[in-house]
C-alpha cells in the first residue's frame, strides 16, 4: 500500500513551529496544492491543517515509486520558506496501515488536546472537501476518508467518548450558565480582564446567542482589541462598579493577586436591582471575587477549582471509553486495509486469468484451422479440457492470493506474480 501520512501535532511540535507550517487561508492552500501537484504528480493528497497540528496524506498506485517524507518535508521547507533543520526533527511520519490508524485516530479525536472533541471531524470533513475540489482525490483518498468519517460516526455513537465537557470554558457555559439561563441572547456578558481562558469562555458564549458583551480592562487598548474581535463594547476600568451592576453574566480572569470584588462591594453596585440573577465565573488564581459574594441572594458563583473537579470527573469517564474507541479504529482500519488488497488482488486474478484464457483461446484457433476435420463435439472437448488445464495450473497462485489478502498483506505476492506472469499496468 504507498500511502504515506507526514504530519507535526500538538504533542510533538511547538507552536510556534506548528504556525510557521501551517496553512492558515484559503488562497495559500489553493498555492499549495498546486504547487504539491506540480511537484508529485499523478499522486493522490490532502493537507490537513488545524491549530494544532499539519498533516499531509499521499496516496500512489501501488506499483509507483513511493513518496518519502524527506521529499515532503522538503516540500514544506520550500512553500513556507522555514530553514528544514528548524523543524524536521519535529515531523512523524506513518505508511500503510499505520497512516490509516493514524487519520482514524485523529478523526475520532483520541489524540486531541480535548479527548472527544468534536471540531476535528468537521476539520476533517473540510480538508477532505479542499482536496477534492483541488483534483487531490482518487480512489484511495476517497476509500481512506469515507472511512474515516465512518469510524468517527461508530465512536460517537457506540462510545461514551464525547459525553462531558472536559475544558474550563465548556463546563462554565454547557454545564454551569445553561442550568441557570435558558437563553442568552437578551443576556449583558460583562469580560473583566484579558485572559485566554476568558476569551475561550466568549466564543462558548457567543455560540450560545450572547450579543451584548462589555469588556473592562486596566489597559483600555486591550479591553479595545477583544471588544472588536467579539463584537463587544470596551469601558474604561474607572466603570467597573457600573458594569457589575449592569451585567448577567461575569467573566474575569486580571491576574490580580487578591480579590477585587468582595460581597460589600458587589451588593451596592446591585442594590439597584438585587433580585437580578448573575453567573459569575471566577477564573483568576488566586480568584477575583470573593468567596463571600457567592452567598449574596440570586449569585451563583463558580470559581476555577469547582470547575476542575467537574472536568476531571467527565475526563475519566471519558477515559473509560479509550479502549472500546481504539478497538472500533482497529476494526475500521482492518477492514480499509482489508478491502484495499481485495481490490488490488482482485484485479490481479481477473487479469490473470483473461490473459490465460486469452492464451489458450489463441492458441486452439491455431489448432482448429490445422485440424479441420474436427467437428463440433470435439471441439468442445478440447476446448473443456484445455480451460480445466488453466484452472488447475492458476489454483495454486491464486488461492495463495486470496489467502494473503484476507490476512491482509498480499502486496509482495501480487507484485511476485505481476512479474512472473508479465501482467502490465
């Protein structure tokens, strides 16, 4: 099988190498496949490339000379202009089986940095797509990523692997804000510092219909630069008390390194509207708010610790399910490899066999014009004889054929009788 995976992710590769080789538009993805068409033609590929990781599969008709991961290697090196002893030493690569293990893990999100993800799928999904559009796809890449859109579907719907929200931000909003509103979008988010962690809690949000988002900041530059990217508003820090007073929702992560809200404080700013219901998410350690403010009527506040507990409990009930997932990429992976050598032996045995027969049918003309006193019955005597002569003679090869392929592995068998018996592609 000439498939070959070559591919830097997040548990191999830093970031900021992951950056300078990734394909972060659309027009230098365009660039890409064609330059990597120009370069390695008659050769099947797609380029999967995400925020955390780069990944190149190429595909050629078995009997054609393999692409090496240097040759890719020193494709990215040129196409991105970074030096390739600056990064390759950072490049895994896998072939055969093994590249598909790989995808189909990948897809399945086992080897993502949230176990059961489910944004790789439709990263998947696209890359696939860009591929095809760009003529990146022939019959392997279509049989290798059906499948693995396949796998990914048996993982999510036979495993527990996508069950619980497992990352910071997605446990304050799926599992905390949602039990406390039923709707977002009449909801005023008040971000209270810049912090990354923040931030991810804002896109959560966003998804949840969130349209009225203020962001209060020591430096109003930055509060200014996350306004504009999430389509909020940025207040002056002298607005702060305003802002609580004003707000639904809390986000707040200043690195402070002591509480700059306690229940005194946030109780007058509410005192306008006491019976108003406000999530505050505490994201500072040591945390923003202080435990007291928590115990103020129609306050629910969750800090950073209560929201580990719960990641923690839905990871290792996700962990759980590890095992049944990989077995179900084991399976699928068999059964791409299987169905690949029954193909490629199938077409082995039919050619075989019309040659043969082509053969004989040759030559029992020849032997028909010399004899022509033989008449009809006799023929076909011949003729039955001479094909169980074929069959007999081709059983041998073509059982061990058969066998091989069902074990998986026939590609020496079939290029060993390709060669003996002249069969050309």
């Amino acid at each position: 099988m000439n498939l070959l995976v070559l591919y830097c992710t997040h548990q191999t590769t830093p970031l900021a190498i992951r950056e300078r080789l990734a394909f972060a538009s659309p027009e230098q993805l365009t660039a890409a496949y064609s330059k990597l068409n120009e370069r390695f033609p008659d050769t099947e590929l797609v380029v999967l490339s995400t925020c955390n990781r780069v990944e190149l599969y190429v595909a050629r008709p078995t009997d054609a000379d393999p692409l090496t991961p240097p040759l890719l290697a020193q494709f990215l090196s040129e196409f991105h202009g970074v030096p390739l002893d600056e990064f390759v030493g950072e490049l895994r690569a896998a072939t055969g089986a093994e590249a598909v293990r790989h995808l189909y893990e990948v897809i399945s999100s086992l080897d993502s940095m949230v176990l059961g993800e489910p944004q790789i799928v439709n990263q998947v999904r696209e890359a696939y797509r860009v591929a095809e559009k760009h003529g990146g796809c022939g019959p392997i890449i279509h049989t290798l990523f059906q499948g693995a859109i396949r796998t990914s579907s048996r993982v999510r719907t036979e495993t527990r692997l996508a069950e619980g929200k497992v990352s910071i931000a997605s446990v304050a909003v799926g599992d905390f804000a949602k039990s406390i509103f039923d709707h977002f979008a009449d909801k005023v988010v008040l971000v209270i510092g810049a912090g990354e962690m923040a931030e991810e809690t804002l896109r959560y949000l966003k998804d949840e219909g969130v349209r009225d988002i203020v962001v209060v900041n020591r430096s109003l530059d930055r509060a200014q630069r996350i306004a504009t990217e999430w389509g909020g508003r940025a207040v002056p820090w002298s607005q702060l008390n305003d802002c609580l007073g004003a707000a639904d929702v809390i986000v707040s992560t200043t690195g402070a390194d002591k509480p700059i809200v306690d229940a005194g404080l946030f109780k007058r700013v509410r005192a306008a509207d006491s019976r108003r219901t406000t999530f505050i998410l505490d994201l500072g350690a040591p945390r923003d708010f202080a435990s007291d403010v928590g115990k103020l009527d129609n306050v629910f506040l969750y800090d950073i610790d209560c929201l580990k507990k719960t990641c923690e409990e839905n990871r290792k009930a996700r962990v759980g399910e590890i095992d049944r997932a990989r077995q179900i990429v084991d399976e699928e992976t068999a059964r791409f490899v299987s169905e690949f050598y029954r193909r490629a032996s199938g077409d082995v045995v039919s050619r075989l066999m019309q040659d043969w027969h082509g053969v004989s049918k040759d030559e029992l003309d020849r032997l028909f014009h010399k004899l022509p006193h033989l008449d009809e019955k006799d023929r076909e005597q011949i003729e039955r004889t001479v094909e169980r002569i074929v069959n007999k003679l081709l059983h041998p090869p073509l059982e061990a054929l058969k066998d091989e392929a069902r074990e998986g592995t026939p590609h020496g068998l079939i290029n060993a009788l390709k060669r003996l018996f002249g069969l050309q592609d």
